[in-house]
C-alpha cells in the first residue's frame, strides 16, 4: 500500500502554530511571574512624601507675561450702598422707609425687617433712618433723607 506523506504547507503550518502557542504559554507566564514580584515590591517601599510648591507670585507672572496689572478698586463704603428715599414716622417700633440698595429701585421696609445682609431698619426719625445688626443693638448706618432743591 502506498502512503502519502503529508503535504510540505500541512508541515510548516504545524509547526508555526505549535510556535505560536509556546510563545503565548511563555507571555503568560512572564506576565504572571512579574505580576507577583511587582506586588511584592509595592508593599516594601515607602512612599516619599510630596514636595511643596515654592510660592508664586501673581503679579510678577502677569507682569512678566506683558499684561498690565489691573488697577485696584476700592470697595464702595456701606453708606454708599443705600438711597433713602422717603420716611414715614409712627412711633418707638412703627415707621417705615423707602429705600433703594445697590442701585435697585426703592423698596419699602418698616421698622424691624431686614434692609440687606444683616442690617435691620432699627428706627425711623423725621428724615433720618437707623440701620443696624438687630433691633435692640447699636446703630451701624445712618441714612438721611436729601436736601431738597
């Protein structure tokens, strides 16, 4: 009986793929194995502590990068902030006034509500106004009405 022998592409094809599965039998292993020295390593080392940053200065940055420094503003005065408007007097804990914060048009407010941002109308006195932190407690602002012309 006659045999054929198997065909010289059937040959080198085997081979190749028994080349290939060695090579990724050897990958993994090579991964696995530097897997578990890398989490052996990890737990021995201290870590370093982080370095401070040196301190920048802002303007010499700006200054440096050819912008003109913004020029400072000052912060408008607490008085400035409110217009009284009107007055209208009734009593030690009756009155009420008209009053624009901000440069928003006028609201009314009575004795005792809150005008902005913890000042209280503490009292109203012919054309002048209290303004304060509470009601029993010291004036922080005195608004008077404007000199008619």
């Amino acid at each position: 009986m006659l045999r054929r022998s198997p065909s010289f592409a059937a040959v080198h094809l085997a081979k190749w793929l028994a080349l290939v599965v060695w090579a990724l039998v050897a990958f993994s292993a090579v991964t696995w194995v530097l897997r578990w020295g890398a989490a052996r390593d990890v737990s021995g080392v201290a870590a370093a502590p982080p370095q401070a940053l040196p301190e920048v200065d802002d303007t010499a940055v700006v200054r440096s990068l050819g912008a003109a420094p913004l020029p400072v503003t000052a912060t408008p005065s607490l008085a400035s902030r409110f217009q009284l408007l009107g007055v209208l007097t009734g009593g030690p804990n009756a009155g009420a006034a008209l009053i624009g914060v901000d440069g928003q048009p006028a609201k009314p407010f009575r004795v005792g509500a809150t005008v902005s941002d913890g000042l209280v109308l503490q009292s109203t006195q012919g054309r002048r106004v209290n303004l304060g932190a509470a009601m029993d407690g010291a004036p922080t602002l005195t608004l008077d009405l404007p000199v008619k012309k």
